[in-house]
DNA sequence: GATGAATGAGTCTTCATTCAT
DNA sequence: AATGAATGAAGACTCATTCAT
C-alpha cells in the first residue's frame, strides 16, 4: 500500500568485536526474559535496557521482537544442544547402554536448565505463528536425526530407530523437566531415572 | 494473587438458566479461539463477539482475561477428562493389560484433539502467572493420582505407581500429540503406538 | 503471517446521533489540521484530543490514520462540492454566459477556503499511496463529468467539451487560489477575473 | 527561521571536487527519491545510501532534512529551468506566436516529466513550513518575472502581462501535467494543447 | 573529512477494562 | 442484567540526528 524505502530496515550483520558483543548481549537478554516470563510479557524496552542498549539499535540487529526470540532459540541450539551432540558423540563407546543412557540423561539435564521454557514457550507461540512452528518441528527433526545418527556410529543398531529415539527424547525430556522444576513433591526422581534407562535400554534391545 | 474487589464489580455467579449458558458459551468460545490462536491473539471483544454476547457481560462474570482462560481450561477437564476416567473405570476388567492399555490410548487422542494445545498454552503461561501455573500443577497431579487409584481398583498392581504413572502419561501424550498432529512426516504410528504399549505392558509388570 | 482476530478491528458505522456527532467531530477536526500542518505533521492524539474523544475511540470509526484523511475530503466534497452544483444548477439559465462563468468563480471561490489544501495534500499523498491517488482521480472526473452535465442541461453546447471543461476548472481553480491566499501581491484579480471569463465564454463559443 | 549553530556543526560549504560531486549527488538522489515517494516516505538513511556516502556525513552538508529538499528544488531550478528559459530566448524571434507558444509547451513538457511532482510536494509542505512557502513563492513569482522579461525582449507587447503570463503559466503546467501523467483516459491531448495554444495567442493579442 | 553505529523521542495502533444508559 | 461506546495506558517500531572512532 505504501511506497516504503528498502534501504532503510536493512538488517546488518555486525562485523565489528563491539556490535557482535550486542548483538550477542540482545539475544541472551532476550531469550532470558522470555523464558522467565514469557514472549508476550516481555517487551523490546525491556530488552533494549537490560542489555544495556538504545530501543533503536534492537531493530539494526533485528527485524522485530519475534526475530529476537527465534535468534534466541537458534543461539541456544548452538550454544548449548549442539555441544551436547559434540560431549554425546566423545563418549566411550565401549561403556554398556544403561550407563550411555544415564549419561545422556545427565547431559540433557545441564541442558535443560533453560530450555524447557524455551520449549514451552515455542510451543506455545507455534500455534499463533508459522515461522515459530517451522523453526520448532525443524529443531525436533534434527535432534532425532541426530541422535540416530550417533547411535548408528555407536555401533548401536534396532528396528524402527527414528520411532524409538522420538519416544526416548519425549521420555528422557519430561524426566529432565520433572528433575529440573520438580514439581510434583512426592516422586522420587532416582526410581524414574531407573525406570526409564530401563525402559529405553529395553526399547533399543529389539 | 488477586484481590477481588468487593464493591460493584462483583463477579456474579449466574443463577438463572439463560445467564448460565451465556457463560458456558464465554467458556467454550474463549476455550476455542485460545486453542487455535493462542491466550494472546485472541482478544476478549471477539469471545464476546462469537459468544453473542456484549462485551461488558464478559466481566460480570468473570474477573479479567485470564479468568475466562483459567475457567475454559478447568470447563475442559471436567467436561472431557473426567468423562474419560469414567470410560475408563467403564472399561471390562477382564480385558488384558495391553489392550486396557490401547484403548486407554484410543480415549486420550480422542480428548487430545483439543486439550495438547489447551496444555500448551497453559505451560506457557505458567511462565508468567503464578495461577496459571498452580492450575497446571493441580490438573496434571489429579490426572496421576486419578489414573493409580483406578489402577488399583483394576488390581492392577506395581511398585511406585505415582512414578510409573507418570511416565506413562507422559509418553502417551506424546504419543497422541504426535498422532493427532501427526507433524513428523516419516513416523509410522502403529509401530510407535506398539511400541509404547508395550512398554507400558512391561513397566507395570514389576 | 500472524493469526488476528477478524471480529476485533472491525470498523463500525455509528447509528446512534452522539456516535455520529463523534465521528463527523473527528473528520472535521483532522481535515482542518491536516490542512493546517500537512498530514504527515498531524498525530492521531492530537486529532483525538481537539475531537474531544480518547485515541482509542478513533480507531473505532476508521480503520487508520489515512483513512481520516480520505473520510474528511470525501466529506468536504459532500458538504461543500456537491451542494455547489446544486446552486449552480439552480442558476437563472435566462442568464448570459459570462454572468455564469462569473457566479461559477464567485462559488469555487467560496468552497475553496479550505479546498486547495486538502486538494494539495491529496496531490503530495497521492505519490506515495495509491488509495489516495485513486479517490483524487475519481473526485476530479467526476467534478468534470457533472460540469459537463450540467452544461447540456443548461443548452450550452460546444465542441470537446470534456477537455474544454478540464481546461477551465484547472483555469478557475488557480484563480480561486491566487484569490483566496493572495500571494502575489502585485496581481490585479479583478482584471485576471475579467480576462478568465473571457477565456472560457471564448472558448466555449466554439 | 532556524538559527544555524556556530559550533562544530557549521555546514561547509565544499571546496574540493570530490566533496562537490558529493553534495550534488545527495541532492539528486535525494530530489528523485522525493519525487517518487514524497518527503515523508523517503528517509535520510535511504537518500544516503543511494547517493553512496555515508548517514553522518550528509549532516556536513545540509542542516536537517529539509535543507536537502530545499536544495534539491533549488538545484533543479538552477539545471532545468534555467536552461528552459535559454532555450527559450534562442528561439528564432521571426516565429509566429502560436509555434512559440507549441515549443514553449514541447519546453515545458520535457522539464515538467520530473518537475511536476516535486511542484506538488513542495505545495504539500509549504502547508506546514515556512521556508518551503517561501522558496516555493520565490520559484513562482521568478519564473513569471523571467517569462515577462522574455516577451519584452521579443517584442510581445500586451496589457497586463503579469497577470496574463500567470494565467498561461497555470494553463500550460495543467496541460503538461495532464500530458505527462495522462491519467485522464478520454481526453485528447492534441485538441487540449491546440485549444490552449488558441487561447494563449488570443489573450496575448489584447 | 568520513563513517555508520547508536540514540531516544515520537507515532500509530491495540485491547483489557469500565461505565453511562 | 445487558449493552457497546469509550477510555487510555502500553507497546512495537521508525528515523532524524549525533558522535566516537
């Protein structure tokens, strides 16, 4: 309907150590805010403040509030799962599956400290907005390949493997998310954590 | 959380039959439009709207927004989960355990096709709300205890029920969650499904 | 890319006469200021405020901003415009042509107080949103096409009166202009007025 | 009107070549982008951009933003119409008045392709700002001076020339803009121009 | 002179909530 | 009880202008 420059909200990818460092400060700010109270109640001069920069700059590094929280999910990908790919895959390969999976579990749980609200708040913004649920089922996809593709290298070989790793992340990702908040008082996390290595080293035996 | 003003503006809990089936519309419109759009891209004029109510009568009965999502979601549980428990408890007892078990799946997803995202928002927002969030608690700790005492009424018997319980909870919705929205377009659903069953069949065996 | 209620934004034409007064207040105050300061230099608060109304309540009876702008030329055409070609059809037709020409100028001149204004707004809007561009189309042909009309009926007959009409309205408009905002100040308009009513009895004599 | 700061950020005037191609680039680019899209649609980042320098250094230049459109309208007055009114005093003298009035138009028309718009935003802005209704009268009032000037020295003598130069100025500029932009489908360009010329030719012969 | 990152006031628009009728 | 017009605070985003480098 208007005629709108296309110069001007040109998104720039910083080059300098300084803007980088806002860049990087913006997102963490971000992504914080966010998971403590959600995206919704969490608005761009908060941000802006807390990261110790102008309402203005947010919007160099950003297109709008919802590309911050989609980079702050991305980065957290980054930052945080795939160096959990890279602890995974440095395991010693000839330790026997229960105890595999209890690392594993352990290593979801570092974490998790952060991202199950993260998660949720994917979740919750994916029924409203179709960037944030591409961005979402993209990031489950790949954890799952992922995670079959390491077992594959472990030498570790079931039918159905897609299907039982889907099950073993939903499985192992509430345990985390129960271990991490602990919100029912009366469960004992280390039965849990028993039964499910159990049931997933059960799960892969076929 | 909320002081309730005591003046004017008291929520007015309707009597008459034409009052209380304006509110059970509120409900399940807001319930509705929550679900496809999310609590905050849906905007109370257009409950009231599709209601075919004012938008004014919305706060005779109820005290603000989240109220109406706070009743939309405790409306789901006594409307839907609860019926289910009786279906449940309905269930010929004689049957084996894998088949309580399927058919136990097969009553979920038919309540799933709403609720997962009624949960999902309401994980959300318990991000930001305290109500929200003790709503949350309470509905997933009575589902569980729900769930082991008709368990026990079936003499079906385990050790750490409450534990079991809610592992097999989780993995069931995420089972129907999957199936309902069926979003990994690679998962055969009947290989899931069995899988699950039985390990569900083999966690309570112990 | 957003799910937006429909139901919310919905613009409403009011019924009721406070209502009415309300919005015909809001066209008429941001017609006057956008004439004053230019539509880019007038906000909505401000419009809303010497309106008497919130700044919510706008958005109530027009979609945006631009649309006041359309909704308050289109009133001026109604309220000024149109009632002019009422009086000059009710002109005594005995009358000779330049007698017309000259009661024709006297009228432009007095709807054209404010007319040029808006006139030049729409013409500076009118490159950059092509709405405006279009509703400003539509307004010249149209003052042209009844020109044309009201000219047969009154049994002046002249060849190309289509272009004819264009060159006089455009003619009589730029007088009505110099008149009403005397910017040269060394103009003599009565003898521009002469020469002008000569040009266009002459050139409808053909 | 604006009191211009003796500080550090006194505008220079640029001495070296470089600088010089600088500052005419930013007014071209800047008129053209005005042109197109109107003042408030094109920003200071774009006119930069485009112009290949930098936002900051622009502000070495002109005062603010106005200062860029003033310059631009100036400087179009200085390249198009000042050669205009060349080629128009290098018109062969022994010419009829009704082939000198054509070319005038031919002229006109090839200045006005750009000029027209620039004409209008100017209008626009002269509603809000001083400056530009000065400037714009200057431009107005010179160029009726400069064609009065002009007939003298080829011998057109007539009563009222001011007032008559006005009126055919406002004739012609109509006529441009109608051929130019020819948003009017049905009208016919030639009978217009023919009929203006006629005019112009008879008001002059007075 | 030159850069372009940074500022932050300003603007449009939305919407939960209230209140006169 | 009911209406829906009205309120006004809040929020995302823009952009002319400045300034450290």
């Amino acid at each position: 309907m208007e005629v709108k420059g296309l110069g001007s909200s040109e998104i720039r990818e910083p080059r300098q150590q300084r803007s980088i460092e806002k860049k990087k400060r913006i997102i963490d700010v971000g992504f914080r805010l966010m998971c403590e109270k959600g995206y919704h109640n969490t608005n761009t001069a908060e941000i802006a403040k807390e990261a110790g920069v102008s309402t203005g700059i947010v919007y160099n590094y950003f297109t709008d509030k919802k590309d911050i929280f989609i980079a702050a999910v991305q980065s957290y990908n980054d930052n945080l799962i795939a160096p959990m790919y890279d602890r995974i895959s440095k395991m010693d390969k000839r330790i026997d599956l229960a105890e595999l999976i209890k690392e594993l579990i352990g290593v979801f749980i570092q974490s998790h400290y952060i991202s199950k609200e993260a998660h949720e708040e994917m979740l919750a913004m994916s029924h409203s907005d179709q960037d944030v649920a591409k961005l979402f089922l993209d990031f489950e996809i790949n954890t799952g390949n992922n995670i079959v593709g390491l077992m594959k290298q472990n030498g570790i070989i079931t039918e159905n493997p897609s299907e039982k790793v889907y099950i073993a992340i939903g499985l192992i990702e509430n345990l985390c998310h129960e271990i991490v908040y602990h919100k029912h008082q009366s469960m004992d996390y280390e039965i849990m954590t028993d039964e499910i290595v159990k049931i997933v080293v059960g799960m892969l035996a076929n």
